[in-house]
C-alpha cells in the first residue's frame, strides 16, 4: 500500500495523468469541431437543393432541368442571318437580337469559326454584353457564339 502511495505521489505519475487528461480534452475538442463542421455542410448541401425552388417556384435544380437563367446570353435557334446580326428563337419563343462584332469568338466542334458560319437553322449559345442599357433594342453584342448540336426533342 505504501508503495501505491508512493507512485501516486511521484512527479511522473503526474505528468502521466496530465497528459492523459490534455490528450483527452484535444480529442473532445477534436469531435466537437468535427461534429460542427459536419452539420456547417449538411446546411450548405440543404440550402443548395433548395435554392432554386426556394426563390423561383421550381420543383428541380437548373443542372436537372437546364433551365438557365439568360443573364447577359442567349441560346436558341438561328431563325434569321443579316451580318452582323443574328435573329435567335429561345427556348420561350422568344426572338433575340445578337450583333455578331469583328471580335465575337465563334467556335463549334471543330473548332474556331468565321461569322459566315452562322447559318439559320443552327442552335447556337452566344454570351456577351447589353449594346446600350438607355437603347430601347434588346441587341445582345455577342463575345462569344458556341454552335451545338440542336437538343432533344422534349
């Protein structure tokens, strides 16, 4: 029994049972963070399923649906050609202006085009800039046209 004692009393019993103790406090500290960062991205992924249903009524995603929003863009079909511009029918039905300008890229499968190979019929995607925000023309100047296969038929 003495000699029990005589252990507990020791200084490297001690720091043997400090050290226990510390390495115990950094696992629990170690979990909780864990734990908090785990539940931080469950709300982030929650949030993120929810976003587009949340804010415009939809019921699934814009990457399940494709319906993206046209902000400064448009994708449709080519319906009418008189360079520099191009007369697109989106996916509303709604016919968009595009000024196709010397420094629009256009580009397809194969690679980089010239504005002549902007033809009706072709589904194209062009991106760019507002031609004047005090214009009452919705002319879409165009920085770049990709020309994709048409999509599928819904």
């Amino acid at each position: 029994m003495e000699e029990l004692k005589n252990i507990v009393r020791s200084r490297a019993f001690k720091t043997t049972l400090f050290a226990i103790f510390g390495i115990i406090v950094v696992m629990i500290a170690f979990q909780a963070g864990v734990y908090v960062g785990t539940e931080r991205a469950g709300f982030a992924d929650r949030i993120g399923e929810r976003y587009f249903r949340t804010l415009e009524g939809r019921n699934m995603g814009v990457m399940m649906t494709g319906n993206f929003d046209n902000a400064h863009g448009t994708a449709g079909t080519v319906v009418s050609v008189k360079l520099p511009f191009a007369v697109i029918n989106d996916r509303s039905g709604i016919e968009k202006t595009v000024e196709i300008s010397s420094s629009t890229a256009i580009r397809d499968a194969d690679g980089d085009e010239a504005a002549s190979a902007v033809a009706v019929g072709d589904f194209i995607v062009a991106f760019g800039s507002p031609a004047s925000a005090s214009s009452s023309d919705a002319v879409l100047v165009a920085r770049l046209i990709r020309i994709l296969p048409p999509p599928p038929a819904n």
